[in-house]
C-alpha cells in the first residue's frame, strides 16, 4: 500500500495526486485533502489511488465522493440552487459598483467643464482694466 504512496506527484501516469490538491477534505474543514494531516484523510487518498489503479476514471471516482460526502468536498459551490447566489452576488456588486463610478466620473467632468459660448459681451470697463495691466 505503501508504494502507491510513494510516487511523486509529478507521475504523468495518473489523475490521483493533482486531485488531491484539487478536492477538499471531509475531514479538515477548510483543507484541501493533499494538506489535510489526519489519518483519515490518509485512508481517502489511498483509496483514491486504489481506484486509479483499478482503472477507474476521475468523474467517476469523484462522483461517488461527492454522493458519499455532500458538497463538503467541493472547492467551489455548484453553481445552482443556493449556490448560484456565491456567483451572482459577487457579479452584481461588481457591475454596480461600476455604474456608481461611471454615473460619478460623469457628473464629475460636467461639472468641471467650462462653459460653452462667449458668455455675453464683457464690460468696457473690465475690458480697460485687463488691456491696461496685460501692456504693464
């Protein structure tokens, strides 16, 4: 059982060790199963690797984790059901968050332009003012 065990992960012969790193522990709440240290979590891989030996595919072996540990091993929430929310939450706060700084940037450059047009003609008065301090 041991020898299995003892292959590196960068074996390019099987699925087994990269899905270890990719499926989460029943047993470490919040690990993935390759860090998971508990004796438990041991068993599992094990097992995981008597079944690539056995010429089981990945889906397959999945599949039956997942009908035997609930959606606890997956490392992402399906997306349906209640576990869309975990995708369209996120979503809609990104793209409102956009239109509030776009509607913001926008009001802002508005405000900021000059105006258009001549504004009206400027007073002979002022228009002496400027002409005698620009020759000074």
């Amino acid at each position: 059982m041991a020898a299995p065990a003892a292959r590196s992960a960068d074996d390019p012969g099987g699925w087994a060790y990269e899905y270890f790193g990719e499926v989460m522990s029943p047993f470490c709440p919040g690990r993935t199963l390759d860090s998971c240290p508990s004796s438990q979590a041991d068993s599992l891989k094990m097992w995981i690797l008597v079944q690539e030996a056995a010429g089981r595919s990945r889906e397959d072996v999945h599949a039956e984790l997942v009908e035997r540990y609930g959606d606890v091993i997956l490392s992402a929430p399906r997306a349906e059901g209640f576990g869309a929310a975990a995708y369209a939450i996120p979503a809609t706060i990104f793209i409102a968050g956009g239109l509030f700084v776009g509607i913001y940037l926008y009001r802002q450059t508005k405000a900021a332009a000059p105006p258009t047009g001549s504004g009206g003609p400027i007073d002979p008065e002022i228009e002496r003012i400027i002409d005698k301090e620009m020759k000074r």
